[in-house]
C-alpha cells in the first residue's frame, strides 16, 4: 500500500516510517525537514499548511498518517494546529486519499490546552470528509518522546524530589511498539474514535518507581506538595531535565486530567493487539535504544540526545595508509596500548574496581559479533568498521566506534549515564574525556603508520 506519513521526522514518525517500510508498504515522507526520515521512503519536503502542495504530495497515497503538532511553537500551538488540521485535511480530500489516520489525546473533556487541542485537531481532519481513524493515547514510552525524557531524567538525575498532586493523576501509558501495531492495523480497521493504552492504569508517581525498578536504581523517595502547581512543576522540570521548554510545559499543563481508557471495547473489537504492562515497556523502550545506538552510532554527533552523551572525533588517514589501519582494528584486545592513553584507562579500571566491577583484559579468537574483548562485547564488525558495547559498567552503559574510510578514521564515543554515578561520572570527567577520546582517535593512525 501507498501510504503518507505527515510529521515523518517526529518521534512516531521516524519508529512509524521504519515499521511500515519493514511491513513492505511504499512510504511518503511529509514534513518540513525530511532529512533524518529514512533514505527508503521517498520524502518530501512540505508544509502540511500549503494546502495545494500538501495535495500535490498526497497525490498517490491511499492512507495519510497526521502526526504533526505544533507544541514547540509555544503559547499560540493551539490555534496553529488547528489551522493546519484544517489544511490537511482539505488537501486529503483533493488528493483522493481514501482514510486519514491520526493520534490524539485521550482524556474526558479536558481543561489543558494541549490535551483540547489533540480532540480539535481530530475534528478538524474529518471536516473535509475524508474517513478518519482516530487513535486516542496518553504517553508513549520510547526514547525521543517527550514525556518518557522527563520521566527518564528526573528518575535518573534525583534520589528525591519534591512533587505536586498530580504525580497521583491516573494515566495508562502505551509502549511505542504497541503504537505502531495499533497504526499499522489501523489501515484496515472501520473509521471511528478508539481509545487505546496499554495493560495498566498507573500514576506518575508509580511510573517514577517502576522506572528506577527497570533501571536498576535504588528506590526514588517522593514527596507530595499539594500547593505546588504546574507552573512552578515546569520551571522545576526546566532546571533538572534538558527538554524543550515549550512542549514540556503544555504537557505539564495536562497533567492534572486523567487519561485513561474509558470505553475499550471498540479498540478491543477491531484490533488484535495485546499491549504491554508498565515495567515491560519501560524496559521496551530502553532496550530500543540501545539497540538504536548501536545502529546508527556513526551517524551521531557530540553532545547529549535522548539521555545519551556522545563525543566525535576524526583523523586524516595518510594516503595509502587506510588499509593498514584497517587491519589494526582487528587487533584489539588484551593491550591497554592499543587504546591509546593507556594510564587514563588502568585508571578506569582501577575506578571500576573499587566500586565492584570485575573488567578484566581479554582477547577474543576472531573479531565477530557477540565475542568478548577486553570490557567491551563486539557489537558489529566489518571492513574498517568496529563497534563495541560496554560489559559490567557500573556507572551506565558505554559504546565505542571505529569507521576507517580512505583518508578519515571516524571515531564515536557514546555513553547512557545510570542514575546520579552514572551523570557524576561523566560530567566530572567530561574534561579528560575530551582529551582522551582525542588521543585515542589520533593513536589509531600514527601508529599503524609507522611513526610510534
């Protein structure tokens, strides 16, 4: 099937793109910036607010997924979205496409711009009379949604917190992968409103626990404030957690109303998904990620994303000197000189044992997936590419890379901090990171090169 995905380069987005693709659907792409939506799709460049080039784009299509929002917009996301609703589904209409299929809100006559919104938007997609299926949900728990990196960094960043009555809203998250199935089966489902979540009803001052169970960290103590609002929830949210501000505080905002499934009957006749409890998605989610990272860690950038930092270096190869460092990536192991800035890691493992970590030097017999070499597991390995995941970290979880191209050694550092060691650990060595990783990256070529 020939299906549109507007708002592509969006967390549910991008996961929807990549699911569909993998199903064997022809996938459009539709969003402003179409440049991380993956190269299988054929993305186009469009504001879903043009309503004669949003047709032109949906020419073709037999299902179009709305997934836009405007909450980054700030204060006036509200009408914005619904201008835009508008837009869509009037080009919809012109294009001939047969059903629009939308996210939304689930929530009982909500008080909150942002969950009033999500229930406008999908009114207004159906005012053009195109059949719409409209999937109402409360969070999603994925790395990359907002509301899980607010969950993810107060539970990881705060042994104890302050909190205000809402923590004890009742809320019924859904795992991402669970999202999809619903999306997917959505393409042949009846039109209709289906409230969808997943196996439990939960509140955020259970999520926060059920994360730091998942995560290994010990027990989150909470404390209830009555008198502590949302405003001054957000402007908590915004020192201890790097979000966006804008969609942070209208999600905020919505806290206080109760998203739960009301009447799951009609999801329950028409789909065969069984979801996910709490705990099962939370670790869903992050064992996504950490499968994500492995995937796509050469294409990452310094910097902290998702609750990931990562550091990038690269070195000019010398001509005639790439198959040689090639080579020497299968050499690993057993050496701290092969690293490079051999005292800082005897340090590390020093470090590591004296707070329980049993790191031991160690070389495998071939360089393949899974083998064990030193502290870290093969992840991937290839011609001039060599991936390893960390072993028995106790601060958190560690990815080391290696990409050798003709004339350019590509190296990524990645590391997902676990609890306050985890983020001490790395913000007190960020400085000796940067030196180290440098040196790491620069010891790779002068020496296959001849010159140490």
């Amino acid at each position: 099937m020939i299906v549109a995905i507007a708002g592509a380069s969006g967390f549910v987005g991008r996961a929807l793109t990549e699911h569909l693709l993998d199903s064997g659907h022809d996938v459009v792409a539709l969003g402003r910036s179409v440049s991380s939506v993956s190269t299988d799709a054929r993305a186009i460049a469009v504001d879903v607010g043009d309503e004669s080039a949003t047709a032109s784009a949906l020419a073709g299509a037999e299902v179009a997924y709305y997934l836009v929002h405007s909450m980054a917009a700030g204060g006036g996301f509200r009408e914005v979205d619904l201008r835009l609703a508008t837009a869509f589904g009037r080009a919809a209409g012109q294009a001939g496409v047969g059903r629009i299929i939308y996210v939304g809100a689930l929530g009982d006559a909500p008080s909150s711009a942002h969950l009033a919104s999500r229930h406008e938007v999908g009114s207004a997609l159906a005012a053009a009379g195109v059949a719409v299926i409209e999937l109402r949900a409360a969070v999603v728990f994925g790395s990359g949604s907002i509301s899980f990196e607010m969950l993810r960094y107060l539970t990881e960043r705060l042994p104890a917190m302050v909190c205000p009555r809402w923590v004890r809203t009742r809320i019924q998250p859904i795992a991402l992968v669970d999202l999809l199935a619903y999306l997917e089966q959505s393409l042949h489902v009846a039109p209709g409103i289906y409230e969808i979540g997943g196996a439990d009803v939960t509140t955020y001052r259970e999520m926060i626990s059920a994360y730091a169970r998942v995560r290994g960290l010990r027990p989150r103590r909470i404390i209830d404030i009555p008198w502590l609002t949302p405003r001054l929830s957000s402007y908590w949210v915004d020192f201890v957690t790097p979000v966006d501000r804008s969609v942070s505080h209208a999600l905020i905002e919505s806290l206080v109303t109760e998203v739960v499934v009301v009447d799951p009957g009609p999801a329950r006749r028409e789909f065969s998904v069984t979801p996910m409890g709490v705990e099962r998605a939370l670790a869903a989610a992050l064992d996504d990620q950490d499968e994500e990272v492995t995937r796509s860690l050469f294409s990452r950038r310094s910097g902290l994303v998702d609750g990931v930092y990562s550091v990038v270096a690269d070195v000019a190869i010398p001509a005639g000197d790439a198959d040689v460092v090639i080579r020497d990536l299968g050499t690993i192991g057993g050496r701290f000189s092969w690293y490079g800035a051999a005292p800082g890691w005897m340090a590390r493992l020093v470090l590591g044992r004296l707070m329980g970590e049993h790191l031991q030097r160690r070389r495998p017999q071939a360089i393949v997936p899974g083998a064990l070499v030193d502290w870290w597991r093969i992840a991937r390995a290839g011609s001039g590419e060599l991936v390893l995941r960390s072993v028995g970290w106790f601060p958190g979880d560690a990815w080391l890379g290696y990409r050798a191209g003709q004339d350019v050694l590509h190296q990524v550092a990645a590391f997902r901090p676990r609890g306050i060691p985890g983020f001490l650990y790395w913000k007190l060595l960020a400085p000796v990171h940067r030196v180290v990783f440098e040196r790491m990256a620069r010891h790779r070529v002068p020496r296959t090169s001849g010159q140490f």
